[in-house]
C-alpha cells in the first residue's frame, strides 16, 4: 500500500527563520513527487513536480528536493503570507494517481 | 481560461437525500478526480477517470457513484446521504506536470 508521511504537523517560525519540510514516501512505480500549497477554504495549488532523485526546483522562497524515500520543502526567509497548509503527494502508474501526505500547518509570524 | 469549476460551493443535505456534484475543466485534461479532504484525514481519493468513458475506484468510493459526462465534464452523486459524507469535496484535473484542483464544495449531512 502507498504511503506519504509528512513532518512535523505544524510549525510556527518567526518572519525570516528559515527551516524545512519533510515528506517520506512509500509508492510504488513513483513517477512523481508533488508539492501543493493550501490556503484555509481553498483548494490545493500546485507547486512543483520532482521526478527523479537529486532533483531541485525552485520558486521565490521555497526549494523542493527528491531523494529516493523523502523529499524536503526548504523555506529561505518566510514572510507572513508563506503561511498555509503545504501538501506532499505521491504519483504512481500511467494514470498519476496520487497518494496524498495529511499535510504541514506551517504559520509565519511576523 | 477558468481551470477547474466546481459547483455549488456549498450545499446542506438531510440524511437520505440525493445530489450530484458537478466539475468541468477547460485545460484538455484527459485525467480527472474526486477527492474528499476531512481534517486529520488529508485528502483521500473517490474515484477517477483516466479518459473519457473510464472510471475507477479510489481510495474511498462507497456511497458515491461517478459519470465522466464528456472530456470537460465528471460528475460526483450521492444518491443516499449519510453523516459521514460530510466533508469538502474537491476536483481535480492532471497532465504528468501535476493535478490541478478546483475551489470544492462544502458539503453538510445532517
């Protein structure tokens, strides 16, 4: 059975206190790694896709990386409006099924 | 270009009452799904089309009956409400780059 974990389950840094996030899968015939961004009564937008291990991506503050059983979301300096829920999720077969993580409440003080 | 519409945005329904819940996409998308997301839960997979005039179970799919009305369209019915449909439903459609997800219907059971 697929499984994506993600860690911790909420984390509150002040404005600028970089740290990461962590997502540990379990899929079967991965094709992808995605990251989504959720804002409370929205729904998920997608981030990046990772495919293979040791793969980067960037975009403004934020750095996903893959290796071959976790994928981490670095964020560089966060500004109160990085505050939401970060979803991992898991991609197997021809059809990208995804096995979704239950998520990271991250909140960002000012 | 809309993405992903989703209709109604909120909806209450007593116990043993029907409705369908309707998605349509304009990004050409072959790949479409039914999720619900309840808290402590994630998002959790219904069903999905993988082309038009496919369907398939996910993760959670009884109660629930699905019809991928056209390439733009799939729909999601209830035909016997229960408590335990209560959630916020969302839809989503994929190329391989990612699933791109719909606002949600809010749906209330009592």
């Amino acid at each position: 059975e697929d499984q994506v974990t993600q860690s911790p389950e909420a984390l509150r840094l002040q404005e600028g206190e970089s740290s990461s996030l962590n997502c540990s899968y379990t899929v079967s015939g991965l094709r992808g790694l995605f990251w989504y961004r959720q804002d409370p009564g929205k729904g998920p937008e997608f981030l990046f896709t990772l495919y293979s291990a040791g793969e980067e991506k960037e975009k403004e503050r934020l750095k996903a990386t893959l290796t071959k059983k976790e994928s981490f979301l670095h964020i560089t300096a966060p500004k109160p409006e990085d505050s939401a829920t970060y979803l991992c999720a898991g991609g197997g077969g021809s059809n990208y099924k995804l096995t979704f993580g239950k998520g990271t409440l991250l909140t960002v003080n000012p | 270009n809309a993405g992903v519409t989703q209709t109604p945005k909120f909806q209450v329904l007593k116990t043993g009452q029907s409705m369908t819940l309707q998605c349509a996409q304009d990004m050409n998308h072959n790949s479409m799904y039914w999720y619900r997301q309840d808290p402590g839960m994630g998002l959790r997979l219904i069903y999905y089309s993988a082309s038009e005039g496919t369907t398939d179970k996910g993760e959670v799919p009884n109660g629930y009956n699905v019809s991928r009305l056209n390439k733009r369209e799939f729909s999601l019915r209830l035909e016997s409400a229960a408590p335990s449909q209560t959630s916020v439903y969302f839809c989503a459609s994929s190329e391989p780059l990612g699933q791109y997800f719909g606002p949600g219907t809010r749906l209330t059971v009592t």
